[in-house]
C-alpha cells in the first residue's frame, strides 16, 4: 500500500527528494498509529512510541528514496495515449 502511495504521491525523481518525502510519509503513518496504540492501551510507553517513529522514518524514506530513484531511472513517463 505504501508503494502504492509512494509511486503516486512521491513523482519526485531525485534519492534525496525521494527520502524525503517517504520519511514523512512514514512519520505521519507511525504518529497515526501510535495515537490509535495510546488510545486503546497503556502498554505503549514513550520510548516504545519514539523507537516506532525512528523505524519508520528510516525504512519509509529508504522505500521512498529507492522508488524515486527507479522513476528517475526510468523516466516515469506515462504511457501515451491508448487506442
């Protein structure tokens, strides 16, 4: 789903641009989440919250910036018109 989203959202063609957009993509999911988590249970305590959005940041702007560079490798042109 965050493929998806990234591919969509995140036409930005640059690694750095890329990251950058996936890392905040990331943090808005995880915050999401992590209110939902709080909410519903005790258990989830600060550093357990702050860990969680570390994570993601880090693995949503690696995604972010890996499929931004394959669309700049790419071209990501879309496909002309169809018949």
């Amino acid at each position: 789903m965050l493929a998806t989203l990234f591919a969509t959202v995140a036409r930005v063609h640059t690694f750095r641009r890329g990251a950058a957009v996936g890392a905040l993509i990331g943090l808005a999911v995880v915050l999401h989440m992590d209110m939902i988590t709080l909410a519903t249970t005790w258990l989830n305590t600060p550093a357990s919250m702050a860990l969680n959005a570390l994570l993601s940041v880090i693995m949503s702007g690696l995604g972010g910036a890996v499929i931004a560079a394959v669309q700049g490798r790419l071209g990501a042109t879309a496909p002309s018109g169809s018949a």
